[in-house]
C-alpha cells in the first residue's frame, strides 16, 4: 500500500511540473522563460580597489527581486557578481563579467556574459541550474531599456 502511494505521489508531481515546464514550451522544444529585473529593487555594492574609479578587476555585487513579464508578481531574486573588464566611464561606456544566478519557485538558473554598461541587448550562456533547471543548458537575451529603468531577461533552455 505504502509503494502504491509513493509512485502515486511521484506521478503527481511529475505531472505537474510537466505541465508547468508544457505552458513555456515553444514549438521548437525549449522553455522559454521571461523575467524582468527592475532596477529600483537592486541593492548594490561597488568595491572600488585603490578608489581610482571602476576599473579592470573591480567589482559589483547586487541582487534584486524579479517579476514576472507583465512586472505584476514577483517570481524569484536576482544575485549577481560582476567584474569590470572594460573601465567604467559613465552611464553608456565600460563592460562588465557577469555571473547571475535567478533563485525561482522551482530552481535556480545561472547565466554568464559580457554586459555592457547602458542601454544594450547583450546574450548570455546559461551554465547550468538547481531543482527544476538542474543540468540546464542555452542561452538568454537581457535587455536593459533606454531609461534604465528594467532589464528584461528572455531564457531559452534546450532539452
């Protein structure tokens, strides 16, 4: 009887994560995710080494609450870390490496890339995941819009 439920309770929940990973399917066999980051739930820290402006081997960390893509419910917290690869010259100049991983409901993603400071679209690699995303792989677009106000997060995972 115990075995009974034990496999009733695992086809349960394998159903319902297969529907909820069904509803982001897109025709050509990924999952597709969108988040928004908004800018004004970002906490930052900038360590600026020999306070001499943000340069190569400098860094951020931050992290901020993600929404879903009509930005009405929060779906999980972004945390990132970023290294300055190209100095930071002002709002539109400089490039940062940056890691990030996306806690959500169901697991967590990372991604990693190149991401230039300013308005910009810019592709990441996604490296892998936790729970639902364990051994994830693909690719996602951030967009940061022109007033700096959301950086929109499009993830395709493969598989």
């Amino acid at each position: 009887m115990k075995s009974r439920l034990i496999v009733a309770a695992a086809v349960v929940t394998a159903a319902t994560l297969g529907a909820l990973l069904i509803g982001m399917q897109t025709a050509g066999g990924q999952t597709v995710i969108h988040v928004v980051l908004p800018t004004d739930s970002l906490k930052v820290k900038f360590i600026d080494v020999g306070r001499n402006g943000l340069r190569l081997g400098d860094r951020l960390a931050a992290r901020g609450a993600l929404l879903d893509e009509t930005m009405t419910d929060r779906v999980g917290t972004s945390f990132s870390e970023c290294l300055v690869h190209r100095r930071i010259l002002d709002e539109t100049t400089g490039l940062y490496n940056c890691t990030y991983v996306l806690e959500l409901a169901d697991g967590d993603i990372v991604v990693k890339g190149l991401d230039p400071r300013g308005p910009s679209t810019t592709d990441f690699a996604v490296l892998g995941g936790t729970g639902a995303y364990a051994g994830a792989i693909g690719d996602a677009t951030f967009t940061d819009t022109d007033d700096g106000g959301r950086t929109d997060m499009v993830i395709r995972l493969s598989g």
